[in-house]
C-alpha cells in the first residue's frame, strides 16, 4: 500500500506542477536526479499549498531548492495581517515511498533558517532573492510566527533525535516557532481531498454537537459544538476549510492569542466570550440520532476562531475538549442566488472595538488632549478614525505618545510590551503608569515624542555603518535602543527652559550609537555570539537584562565597549579590499574561464534598494569569469567585462541610486564556494599552512 500510495502522489504532482516547478538549473545533470529533484520540489511547493491555500503558480514560485539553498527547499511569507507568517519547508522525495527525515535533515533546516534570521541572504542562491523584501518585512517583526515544516514522502515518523534538534529550536523562540510536519499519509489525505477546488465533508457526532433546527425561511442549525471537534475538523482540512471565506487564518495574532489563553484556562467559558463560527454547506444531512453530514462545507466566519481552537488543541487537548463553541450551520439547497455571497460579506463587515477605543475614554486622555491644544496649539488624537494632525510638528496620536513614554520609563518591562504588542499598554494597570492622572501633562509628553523622534531618526541615519547583529538589533531593537537612551538623559531633561531644551535632541546621536554598541556586546556576551538576536525581542527577562547590563556599563562618564569589527561596514569593506581577492584567485588559478557568478548585495540599504531591480531582470545578477585580471566579470546584460567593484557601482547607479565607495569581491558569488573575498581568503589560508 505505501508504494501505491508514492505512486498516486507522483502522479498528482507530475499533474499539478508540470511547467510550473523549474528544473533548468539541473541541465547537465542525468535525467535520474532531473526527475527526483523536481519530485522534491514539487513535494515543498504542495506543502506550501497546504498551509496557506496559495495557488499553484505562486506555491512553485517560492521553492528555492538548488545549489546553495542552505538545507531549506521552500519558504513562503503571508504579510496579510500585523503579525506575518513564514514557513520554511525540506522536503524528501522516494518513488517507493520509504523517504526519511534524519537528524542531519533538521540540522540543515535550523542552520538555514538560522542564516534567514540573521540576514545572511548572501549565502543563499540567486531562487531567494525575490523574496527577499517580503521575508526581511516579516522577520523584522517581532511578531513573526515562522513554521518550520519537514515534508517526506514516506511513512516512519521523525526519529526522536532529529525530533530533538527542532523541538529544542522551537523552545528558544517560544511562541514564534512552531514545527508541523507532512508525512505520505499526509500528502495521501491531501489529495483525496483535492488539491484546487475542494468539496469539503464535515461530519459531527451527535455527542459533540447539540443545535436546533431553523426550517424557515433556509434550513440551518444553530447550537453548540465541541473544541476537539472543531479541532480535527482543521487538523484534516487546514486552509480548504476556508474556501468561501474572506480569508485564511491570521495566524496567533494578538487576538488569537487571547482566544487561545481563554481555551486553555477557561475552556467551560468560552463559549460565553467568543461569536462563534458559520458553516455554509451544499447540503446538511442529520441522522436519526442527531450525527451531522455537512457536504460542501466551508466556514464563513470564525476562521481565527477554528485556528485558536486547533492551535490550543495542540497545547492541551484535554482542556479544550471541556470547550463548547457557538455554531451556525446553514444549508444552501433552495438557498435564493448569491445568498451564500451576502452571508459571507455581512458576517465579516463588523467593526471591531479595539482596547485603544476603551483607554481614549480614560479622564487623564480627555485632560491631556485639551492640554496639548490650549498650551501647545497641538493635536493629540485619541480614537481610531479621527483626522490625524496635518504634519508631525503639529501634534501627535495616542499610540505614539503611549510609545514613547513607554521607552522613557525607568523599567523595561513597558518598552518590551510596546515592542511586543502595543496593545499590552491598554490594560488599565500599564496605562495609569504610563499616565498617572495628576502628573500627566502635555509639555513632557511632547518633549518625550520628540526624543523618541530624534532616536528613530538617528537609528535611520546611522544604520549604514552598521552590520550583522549590529544591523538586526537596530532594525528589530529601536525601541530597547531608545529605552537606553532616554534613561542616558540628564536628570529633569523634560523640565528645562524652553530656551534650552534644543540641548536635549542634540545629545541623542552620540547615545544611540553608544547604545547600540552596548546593547550587541552584552547580548554576545550573555548569550553568546550565535544567538538569535531576535530572541531578545520575545522574552522579557532577557530584554531586561540586556537593557540593565547596558545602563550599568554606561553609568557616569563610562566609555562604551568597542563595537566588534565584524558589525562594521567599514571595517568590512576594509578587509575585502585588503584581500586582493582577484589579484589571490589569478594567481592560483581557482576560477575557470566562464565560472558563472551572482551577485547578492550587502544586506541593509542596499539591499532593500537592488532587490526589486534584480528581481526584474534576472541577468542583471549573473557574470561570468573571463582571464581578463582588471575586468575580470563579463555582465549577462551587455556582454561587456567590468571590475567586480566597477559592475557593483554602475549597477546601483542602473537601479537609479547614488555610487558609494564600495568593494565588489563582497558581492559577487561563486554559488557553492562563497564570495571572490570568501575564496580568496581559504587559498591565502592554505599557502599559510602549506608555509608551516
């Protein structure tokens, strides 16, 4: 049976991704691994499918399997909603059905979203670099939530060491990491349940289901269901149980995340505190002893409902199986034409009242708004949907003010929640600490928005210089950055004289790069120099001791750490230069002629500023070697040899930028042996041994 059940897939994939799953980059290479390579990848392509209902096109679109993938076959990102999603997918491929997942599997998986997190593109190959915007905007949020997802066609589960290497990867994030895994049994289901336009069949036992009839005018039930219902329901369909809806799951969204807590503490309540979910069926069959058959079914609203649900099932099912859910199950036969059509738009159009529009209620709002108007001719918008100030020097909104007094109180614990979840300040607790009602007033508040103003630009202004960890802690760190900094300010710097308070911004831009330096030292230092910067960001306790280590080092007139040679891009460029990485390779003879080459650009600036433009032509990042030692890179576009720094500066010049002293060794790969710098370094390396 299991080698019929491989046969069936193969067939559905050749049927599927036929002319949509590329295999050209394998052109000199047997028909034999031609075949098995697009089997793989077509295999990462339907696990993309399954977990995100994307069509076929686009799922083929982000496998990236070839030379230099980095152990990772797929990725995919979802930035439809404030907390992105991203999967990452290995897939393994058996025609007999009998593919395994190893522990070196799991290892190259980890290792290679470890490179994604750390924004290290460079060393993956040119099939990544179109999603490179949107997989930088999701990972620099640190409301992420990646999964990781081992595909294999074969039916041994994960052995328990390689299920140890992504179980103990998970546990370092905590809630952002998750692992799901697809198996053949897995892909066997998918099929049966087809893979473009699905006719879903939903059953409910009578045990787990008590409604009432509505024969008039529709035929619909309405009632109650069961959490652990509910929960194989998505456990079996995934995002096909959503085919009529709106849209897929948000992922464990902030409110998600609630839903999820509400379960797993309070599951005998839920129902009191949750709208429920709506089924559309084709039809609805109850049986003699009230088992419900739901043919053509698809869940209209509620789809983050049925999401949490699964997602708590996962944690504690026992628990959610005390859960009972609210549920409206309608028939479409005999249904007037589009009905289906106005149930789905009229369910999804409710405005959700957010916990920002209780606070703007708060006394000490109200106050302050007419203060910044009566003494500072100011605007300070409290609700949601209220005309925003015509500039930013006329005032300023709730959020921003929350978010500033946040990064400028003494305990981090407020900074972290703004960066987390800005939402985590509505609770009443946080707000009157950050608005305490008689020593709130309109003057501090707007000198703090404007500190915090002056770090985020100061952060924009000096972010070229920095790289690495350096350069995600400032992307992903401004607030912690600024919580540092405001604490570096003079005693009472919200209380000086007008005349001079311009004395205040001046001092930011020195503390913001003594910050940064201080904060990536102390998170090498804490948690070694391969931890995931980004790790800080979800963990309070280390947020807090990172920002308590910093201001200790920073106390009085202490000079700063050093900031590490390797997160500075002029020490960086520096090093390439010293290389003489053509002059190296010349001499040694390490490149063919007609070495084909990619560039990838430094991440940061220059990446965001090339990518789309690489992205619209692929030529454009592809040279090859020719003997020619001071132009040694004939361009795919024009056919004519350039200098690697001199193909670098005249292509950011072609993508509309400004030319800036750069070192194109850096840049340009050879896939699979690393950067010009990269090689020529291992051959001054082994002359040096040699030496020995």
């Amino acid at each position: 049976m299991t080698a019929l059940h491989a046969q069936q897939l193969e067939h559905a994939l050749d049927e599927q991704f036929t002319g949509i799953v590329a295999v050209d980059d394998l052109s000199k290479f047997e028909q034999r691994i031609q075949r098995s390579s697009f089997l793989s990848r077509s295999l990462a392509a339907l696990a993309i499918r399954e977990f995100t209902g994307y069509p076929l096109q686009r799922c083929a679109e982000f496998v990236i399997d070839s030379f230099g993938d980095q152990g990772i076959d797929a990725v995919a990102v979802d930035l439809a909603s404030e907390e992105p999603q991203v999967w990452v997918v290995q897939a393994k491929w058996s025609s007999d059905g009998t593919a395994t997942f190893s522990k070196d599997a799991a290892l190259d998986l980890k290792n290679g979203l470890e490179l994604l997190i750390a924004r290290e593109y460079q060393c993956f190959n040119a099939k990544l670099t179109p999603l490179i915007p949107d997989l930088e905007r999701a990972l620099s949020n640190p409301r992420v939530q990646i999964t990781l997802l081992p595909a294999w066609a074969g039916t041994q589960p994960m052995g328990a060491e390689a299920k140890g290497v992504l179980d103990r990867f998970c546990a370092e994030y905590e809630d952002s990491l998750r692992l799901r895994i697809l198996r053949l049994p897995d892909f066997i289901r998918i099929l049966r349940s087809g893979i473009a336009e699905p006719q879903i069949k939903l059953k409910a036992s009578a045990s787990a289901v008590d409604v009432s009839p509505i024969k008039d005018p529709i035929l619909a039930y309405h009632g109650t269901i069961g959490g652990a219902e509910v929960a194989r329901w998505y456990e079996v369909n995934h995002h096909r149980l959503f085919q009529r809806n709106i849209r897929n799951p948000l992922g464990v969204t902030a409110v998600n995340r609630t839903l999820v807590e509400t379960l797993r503490r309070k599951p005998k309540y839920f129902w009191y505190f949750n709208n429920g979910i709506t089924v559309l069926c084709d039809k609805v069959i109850m049986g003699p002893r009230g088992d419900l058959e739901m043919e053509g079914a698809s869940i209209v609203n509620g789809a983050q409902t049925v999401a949490s649900i699964h997602e708590a099932y996962q944690q504690t099912p026992d628990l959610v199986t005390r859960a009972r859910i609210g549920v409206r199950i309608i028939s479409l036969t005999d249904c007037p034409e589009g009905f289906d059509h106005d149930v789905t738009r009229t369910t999804n159009t409710q405005n959700r009242v957010e916990p920002q529009d209780f606070i703007a209620l708060e006394k000490v709002q109200q106050q302050l708004r007419d203060d910044f108007l009566l003494r500072l001719r100011k605007t300070y918008v409290l609700r949601r949907g209220e005309e925003p100030p015509q500039s930013k020097d006329d005032g300023c909104n709730l959020r921003e003010a929350a978010t500033a007094l946040a990064c400028a109180h003494a305990s981090p614990e407020l900074s972290f929640q703004a960066n987390v979840d800005i939402d985590l300040l509505w609770d009443p607790k946080q707000h009157h600490r950050l608005f305490p009602l008689h020593r709130t007033d309109a003057v501090k508040t707007w000198r703090t928005i404007l500190v915090l103003r002056e770090v985020e630009r100061q952060i924009g202004v000096q972010r070229p210089q920095w790289e690495g960890r350096a350069g995600t802690l400032a992307d992903l760190g401004r607030l912690l950055i600024a919580h540092v900094t405001f604490q570096r300010l003079p005693r009472g710097w919200q209380e000086i004289p007008e005349a001079d308070w311009p004395t205040v911004p001046a001092r930011v831009a020195p503390l913001v790069g003594a910050s940064v330096a201080t904060l990536i030292h102390w998170i090498d230092t804490g948690y070694g120099p391969k931890s995931q910067v980004s790790s800080i960001f979800r963990n309070a306790e280390r947020y807090s001791d990172v920002a308590g280590s910093a201001l200790a080092t920073l106390q009085g007139d202490n000079q700063p750490p050093s900031l590490s040679a390797e997160y500075r891009a002029s020490e960086r460029e520096g090093h390439a230069r010293k290389a003489k990485a053509v002059t190296v390779i010349f001499e040694n003879n390490a490149l063919e002629e007609g070495t084909l080459l990619e560039f990838r650009p430094v991440p940061g600036r220059e990446q965001q500023q090339l990518t789309p433009w690489l992205t619209a032509d692929p030529r454009r990042a592809r040279a090859t070697w020719t003997r020619n030692r001071r132009n040694c890179l004939v361009w795919a576009v024009d056919g004519i040899a350039y200098s690697p720094t001199g193909l670098a500066q005249k292509m950011l010049v072609e993508a509309g930028h400004q030319s800036k002293p750069l070192q194109g060794t850096r840049r340009w790969f050879v896939p699979q042996r690393g950067s010009l710098v990269d090689i020529a370094d291992r051959l001054r390396q082994e002359a040096e041994e040699e030496e020995e």
